[in-house]
C-alpha cells in the first residue's frame, strides 16, 4: 500500500513537472505579453503574502471564481484566515517576533477568490496559464520574461485594448436595447387600452384617478415598481413605503406620464430609451444603455 502511495506521489510531481515544462521562454505574441504582464502585476500585488500563498490552491480558486462559482472557502474561514495573514505580514516587520500558524491553501484559496473575480471580465482576452507562469516566476524569486519597462509598455497597450473593447461592447449593447425597445414599442401600441404620446412614451391606465394633476416644479408621492423588458425589476418602492420627489429631478418619461395623472390613479408606463436614461444607461449596470422601461406608478399626492 505504501509502495502504491510512493507511486501516486512520483506521478503527480512528474505531472507537475511536465506542466511547468510548457512554461514559455520567449513571449511571443501581443496576447502572451499581456497575460505574463497581468499575471505580474497579481504577483506584485500580493507580494505581502506570497511567502503564505499555495500556487495550486490560489489557482484552483481563481479559476473556480472566474467561472462563476461559489468561493472554495467558506465565510468563517475566509475571516479566520485573513486574521491571522494579517497578524504574519505583521510580525514580520517586527525582529524576532513569532509566526502564526496558517494554512498555506487557505491563504490560496482566500486570494484566489479575489484575483478571479477581478479577472472574470478579461478572461477571454489573457491566457491563464501564462499568467500563473509570472506569477509562480515572481514568487519564487526567478527572472521574469518581461523587464519593468516592458511590462509598463505592455500594461499600457492593454489597457488602451480594453477600453477599445469596453467601448464597442457599450454601443452594440446600446444598439441592441435600441432595436429591441422598438420593436417591443410597435407591437405594445396595438394593444388594446395602450395609449402612445406625441414623444413616444406608452401607456395604460390601470385605475383612474380623480384628483388634481401635478405641474412642473410641484413634488409627488408615489409608489412604483420598475422592470426591465424581459421583467427584471431594478427599482420599486418596497414595502409599500411612498417616496416624494419633485417632478424635475425624475427622467423625462415619468415627469410626462406623472403630468397626465390624477391624484389616485395607476398607470403603467413604457419608456423609450431616449425618454429614461438614454445611451448612458445606469453607471450601476442595472439599466443599460438605450433600454426601455416598464413603470407602474400610483399617484398618491400632489404637494
């Protein structure tokens, strides 16, 4: 039995090794230099606990995040652990000062966690294994492939590509919400008890009203719920708890709609993208840009 055991080991170093026997030893191409410069700049940043960091683990977990799967360590762990990699990178300023014990995978993992979150928006754009080969290179002391001033060079290009690439994305998101809140619209009007403005903004009346309608530069209460096309609500007054804004600090579709309402009324509301938050969207995400929104509003006051 301990033969067989003594034989798993030797196969897994071998593998290990062979692994690390593809390590690269030019870069060759743009990509292989941003993924070596990425994986760099991960050393740097965590250079405090490198001495504490399991490579395997710290590559385990950052692709298990990058995938988008729950964290390989647990909350109470996850505390624990950064505790006491705190308490260590402490004691080591400090001549003659104890170590706390800590457990090397733990500290992976940890990390792993983090660094994968941070590149799941890149992944498609470096290749992982050459970003653990800098990162296993910086940590265990060796020559990197890239001088400082290379990689500077190189960082800069990559970050002038990624906004290139942010930006395209943006307008084809922008573009699609704008075909898709259109065709929606064209289909909607035909609705029956649908009613669309001179601007564009759609709607229907759920319950009339019948009290006084609000004017520019009064304040209303409401209570509302907002969604996405597809249903996916962004915003609402939760727990039926009214909120009281000024009609000029709202977007232009609920400053029109809320202007056809009485007092009591509840009206939903589609808003054309150019009517809400137009190609901007939300800085959140939440509303992207040209997006068409579904209100239901009730009127509750005018003050």
């Amino acid at each position: 039995m301990k033969g067989f055991v003594r034989g798993i080991a030797v196969l897994l170093t071998l593998f290990a090794l062979s692994a690390h026997a593809q390590d690269k030893t030019k870069l060759l191409t743009e990509r292989d230099k941003a993924s070596y410069m990425v994986g760099m700049d991960i050393a740097e940043s965590n250079a405090p606990i490198g001495p504490d960091v399991d490579i395997a683990a710290f590559e385990r977990a950052m692709r298990n995040a990058m995938a988008g799967k729950p964290p390989l360590i647990d909350d109470a762990t996850a505390r624990k652990t950064s505790e006491v990699l705190m308490a260590r990178i402490g004691a080591r300023n400090q001549p003659g000062a104890k170590l706390p014990e800590i457990s090397k995978v733990d500290v992976g993992l940890l990390a792993g966690v983090e660094w994968g979150r941070r590149l799941a928006p890149i992944q498609d754009q470096v290749d992982m294994p050459v970003v653990m080969q800098a990162i296993r290179t910086a940590f265990s002391g060796g020559k990197p492939l890239l001088s400082a001033e290379e990689a500077t060079i190189v960082r800069q290009e990559f970050d002038t590509k990624l906004n290139a690439l942010a930006v395209s994305r943006a307008q084809q998101g922008a573009d699609g919400n704008l075909k898709k809140g259109e065709e929606f619209l064209a289909k909607n009007k035909l609705q029956k008890g649908v009613f669309t403005t001179r601007s564009g903004l759609q709607y229907m009346i759920l319950r009339q009203g019948a009290g006084m309608r609000p004017k520019p530069g009064e304040r209303v209460t409401v209570l509302y719920r907002g969604t996405l096309l597809d249903g996916t609500e962004f915003d609402s007054t939760q727990d039926n708890q009214p909120r009281t804004f000024a009609l000029s600090q709202v977007i232009a579709g609920w400053s029109e709609g809320l202007s056809m309402m009485p007092v009591g009324g509840k009206y939903r509301f589609w808003i054309p993208g150019d009517l809400a938050y137009g190609s901007s969207g939300m800085p959140d995400g939440h509303i992207g840009p040209n997006a068409t929104l579904v209100f239901d509003v009730e009127l509750l006051g005018v003050e």
